[in-house]
C-alpha cells in the first residue's frame, strides 16, 4: 500500500474548494497550519490561468512561510502535478521540512523552476484564493502580512 503524503500548499491550493476540485473530495485531509521556515513567499511565474503572479517560495534564512498542510492519497498527486505544470517545467516538487502542530515534519510542496527576474503582481482572483485559505486555516496576523506584502511589492490597496 501507497504512504500518504504530506503537501504543504502556500498558494491558490490553500483555498479548499480549489484545492478539492483538482485532487477529489476523498483524496486528501486538511492537516491544517504548518510554517516553512527558511523561506519566503514571492511571486515570480507569470499565469494565463489567474492573468497575473502566482506564488512560490524562495530561501530566506530569516523568513517563513505559513501555509496549509494536507494528507495527500497518493493517487491524487497526478493531478496536483497537472494543475502546477509539472509537465510544463513550470513547477517541480520539491521535499521540505514543515513545523505542524510544534512538530518538525517531512513534506512536499512545489517550487517555480524558471523565476522572473522580477515579482509579477497577483491578480485579484488569485489573492481572493489565498485570503480564502489563510482566512479559513491561517488567522488574521497572516493575513494582514499578506496585505502588507501586496501593498509594498505592488501598490496594491486592501479590500
């Protein structure tokens, strides 16, 4: 039998209902918060799909990031792939060490292969994704470092 896997998602796959449209609603298991310390989150893909930056995380010694962490049934991890473009070389999967529940703990997530040289801003739809899950899983002291971030890197107003 296939081990579960542990996934730990920072960006539209926070949001639940996204994240369960693309891996079924029996495949997975919401673990809920975990921090990747070591990182941070940027923005450096460009995407049709969401017409603006989508997140991925970048080493920073001092910095962390918070996200979702789910049990994954192994099954699933194609179409987490398809919905990342892996295939694509837009993202590769990559193993991190996540800090859930004040446990250390082994877990996969994604990384954008080619960076932009530059952010791209997020484009609102895909913020809304994001607040979604940092709403529902992260708390407010998360989500008004988000707002800040978005505010310094692109100007962008909250609301």
């Amino acid at each position: 039998m296939e081990k579960d896997v542990r996934y730990f998602a920072y960006g539209s796959c926070m949001d639940e209902e996204s994240f369960r449209s693309t891996v079924g609603e029996k495949n997975y298991e919401v673990l809920g918060r975990a921090i990747l310390p070591g990182y941070r989150l940027a923005f450096t893909l460009w995407s049709d799909k969401w017409q603006g930056g989508v997140a991925d995380v970048i080493p920073s010694p001092r910095d962390q990031v918070e996200g979702v962490l789910y049990k994954l049934h192994p099954s699933a991890l194609a179409a987490l792939d398809r919905r990342e473009g892996v295939f694509l070389g837009r993202y590769r999967r990559m193993e991190v060490d996540v800090v859930w529940k004040g446990e250390r703990i082994r877990a996969m997530t994604y990384s954008v292969v080619r960076k932009a040289p530059g952010e791209i801003a997020p484009s609102p739809s895909y913020r809304r994704a994001i607040l979604n899950g940092a709403d529902r899983f992260l708390g407010p002291a998360y989500r008004e470092k988000l707002l800040r971030l978005w505010r310094e890197r692109f100007g962008i107003p909250p609301g």
